[in-house]
C-alpha cells in the first residue's frame, strides 16, 4: 500500500524544508537532531506517578538508569526498555515517551539503561551495558518495588537487537528469567541483503544508507558483524528464549529481517507475534503525538507485556 497520510505528510514537509538525513551530519549534529525530531513527534509526555534517575558502577564506568514507576504500592513487573538510534544516537530522554507510556498502559516499571554509545563505545560496548542494568534490577528488585520474577526486556531498532542480545545472554546464564521480549523493527543480521533492505532508498526516510551509517560506526571488527549478539538471526538456535511481540513497518530496511527472526523463533518453538503496520516507516514507534498507528502499536505493546506479567 503507499505510504500512510499522516506519514507522507512527515516526509514530504523533511523534503520542503530541506531537512539533511542524518548519516550527512556530524556526530553532534545528528545526535541532537534525533533527540529533537522524537521529541517533536511524540507529544506531551504522560504523567506518571515517579522518574527517577539512577546511577551505578557499569562495565565501562558510570552507568546510568531511569526509573519510570506508574504507580506508589505493590511490586510491580519490569521492563527494561532500550532506546534506539542505531548504537550510535539516544540518551535515555530517547525513550521518555514510550517509557511514560508503557509504564501506564502495562503497570509496570519501565527501566531504561543509558548505555554506551559507538563509535566512543564500539560493540560490544551497549551489550554490555544493557546486560549489567538488567542483572542489576534483578539483584534489586527489592530497593525498585519490583518483582524479579517478572521481568521483561524491549526496544525499538538498535533497542530491539539490544534487547534480543539480552535474551541470548540471559538464556546462556540461566540465572534471569525472562518472561518476553517486546522487538520493534530490530536490527537482527548486520549482513541482511534483502528486498527490503535494497527497496528503501528514500532520502527523506530511514534507509539502507542510514543501516550502513550506523554499522560503520558500531563495527570496528567487520566479522563483528556475524557474532550472534550482533545479528541475532545467526544463532545457532533460538530454542529456549522467552515469548515475543516482533513489530515492523513496510516501508523499513529492517523490515525483512525483522520478519525473519519472527518466523525464526516460531520454528524453534518460541511463541511469538508478529505485526507489520502497513504504509508506516522506521521510526513511527516513538511518534505518538503524531501517528495514529503510533498509538495503536504502544496499545498492542502494552496489551501483550500485560499477558506476560498476568495482569
């Protein structure tokens, strides 16, 4: 189907107005422009009943947490939400709004981890970080009102691979259960060379130009690009890991792959969903103030982290 009104009215105005694409910028310049561009899509932040900022000694130095709490009492399920922004862009403001929003609609803490950024912090530096925050909530669960054995990890785009990584690595432990895993247009094979990857070539959208961009960046090691906590398709296997929600958009690069890593897990015996929001591009996850299917994938999300946690 052609792109979504609402959508195209967000292209076309990038195109009048001449907005570059951010793999033409500086490093600052595209981090602040991505920051900008979320916000301005996202609306007015819910309330919810507290934030708070946490920090805690991590792989590489401090490493920072926010807590969003939807409500006083009761402990409370968790989920660890990634940001994205390619392993290269985001701050923990990156996720301010779909944190705020799904710690409403599920009734759970939401934890987003500040995790390190390439090129400063190649991979696996956000693996890494990412791990540490979660094994951390669990061993505090306690201190955060929560229950640890109700604990869930998700994100969108880098976010979604991170959160995949996380549960390989979780499965390997065997020391931090997962209940799901919540995959907006992950990245899930930094090789993928499929037909969506070659049909978007939009300037004024995410492209392949702007996977490469940001893999350049992550990657100092290019086989990197093959270890399965980059390109978790390339797991051996996928048995074992928790049950997922895998969300993509038609007009995405990743939309292939992300569909992939779903059919993936369902034949290894996972149970999973998979929704694809047809006429929307990367990115319309974060765009609640702007996109109705916005509002309808944060509904689906919540609706399906509640089934996790019983609730």
């Amino acid at each position: 189907m052609p792109l979504d009104p609402q959508q195209q009215v967000i292209r076309d105005r990038k195109e009048r107005d001449g907005v570059a694409p951010l793999y033409t910028m500086s490093l600052a310049e595209a981090r602040a422009a991505d920051l900008a561009s979320i916000r301005a899509g996202g609306g007015d932040p819910e309330p919810v009943h507290s934030v708070t900022d946490l920090a805690l000694p991590g792989p590489g130095g401090e490493l920072r947490l926010r807590v969003y709490r939807p409500a006083a009492d009761g402990r409370l399920p968790v989920l660890m939400y990634f940001y994205g922004g390619g392993w290269v862009l985001g701050t923990v403001d990156t996720a301010d709004g779909v944190a705020r929003h799904l710690a409403n609609a599920a009734g759970c803490i939401v934890v987003v981890p500040g995790y390190r950024l390439a090129p400063e912090h190649p991979f696996p530096a956000a693996i890494e970080d990412c791990w540490a925050a979660t094994q951390w909530v669990l061993a505090n669960a306690a201190t955060l009102g929560a229950d640890p054995a109700r604990i869930a990890v998700g994100g969108d785009s880098a976010g979604g691979n991170l959160a995949a990584a996380v549960t390989l690595m979780a499965r390997e432990s065997g020391d931090l259960p997962l209940v799901g895993q919540l995959l907006v247009y992950p990245n899930t094979d930094q090789l993928a060379d499929d037909d969506s990857m070659r049909a978007n070539d939009d300037p004024y959208l995410f492209n392949r130009h702007s996977v490469e961009w940001y893999r350049k960046h992550y990657f100092v090691d290019p086989d990197d690009a093959e270890n399965p906590l980059a390109s978790p398709l390339r797991a051996e296997t996928l048995r074992g890991l928790p049950p997922a929600l895998v969300i993509t958009a038609e007009y995405d690069p990743l939309r292939d792959q992300g569909e992939r890593y779903a059919r993936r897990l369902a034949d290894n015996g996972v149970p999973v969903a998979v929704t694809r929001y047809e006429g929307m591009a990367h990115g319309f996850f974060t765009m609640a103030g702007t996109l109705d299917a916005s509002r309808t994938a944060l509904a689906q999300s919540a609706k399906q982290l509640r089934v996790w946690f019983g609730t």
